[in-house]
C-alpha cells in the first residue's frame, strides 16, 4: 500500500509544477502574470491556435489533479495490517505492571537520589 501511496504523491507533485507552469504561461482577460513578464508565452511559442490547446491542456491536467488527489485520499484512509501478524494487537491483552505488596513502601523513581533513614 505504501508503494501506492508514494507512486501517487509523486505523480500529484510532476502534475501540479506542471499545472502551475501552463497556468502562469497563460494570458488571462487582464493580462495576468504572463502580462507582467513581457506577455502571452503560449501565444508566441505555439501561435494564437495555442491557447486553446493551453486551455484544454489545463482541463486535462487539473482533472488528472483533482483524480490523483481524490486517489490518494482513498488510500490513507485504509488501514493498514501487518502481514506478518498472526494476531491482532487488539486481542492481545496489555500486562499491567505488578502492584508492591500492601504495606511495603514503593521504590523511588530511576534517577531519583537514595534517601537516607533517620535514625
């Protein structure tokens, strides 16, 4: 399960740089950020066809965000058994530890100075 889980992240975290660069590259209604870097990068590398293919590349890649997220959530929230368990850790009672005898003073703590009788 842990193989799946990193697989997953590692193909979110390539998804998202990737998202994050089509989108920066993109020209918005007011220019956007790619205005403010010289202006619409699609268009002058792909010609003006490109930004509906930058649009359409968006979809697909913030669908393929949005499925990979909901992936990985699914598989966190399984639980995970040990294989080579031949019983449940629930069954297994704790042993709690034994109580002194009445009457019989407890031990001091570990690290704790001795203390000395009065006589």
């Amino acid at each position: 399960m842990t193989v799946w889980v990193g697989i997953t992240t590692f193909l979110l975290v390539l998804v998202t740089l990737a998202l994050i660069g089509l989108i920066l590259i993109q020209r918005g209604k007011g220019g956007g950020l790619a205005g403010a870097f010289g202006g619409g990068g699609v268009e002058q590398a792909f010609g003006t066809h490109a930004t509906t293919l930058a649009q359409k590349a968006t979809w697909v890649l913030g669908t393929i965000f949005m499925v990979l997220t909901i992936f990985l959530g699914i598989i966190w929230q399984r639980p995970v058994t040990p294989v080579s368990a031949s019983t449940p850790a629930a069954s297994v009672p704790a042993q709690a530890p034994a109580a002194p005898a009445p009457g019989t003073p407890a031990a001091p703590p570990a690290g704790a100075p001795a203390q000395e009788n009065p006589k």
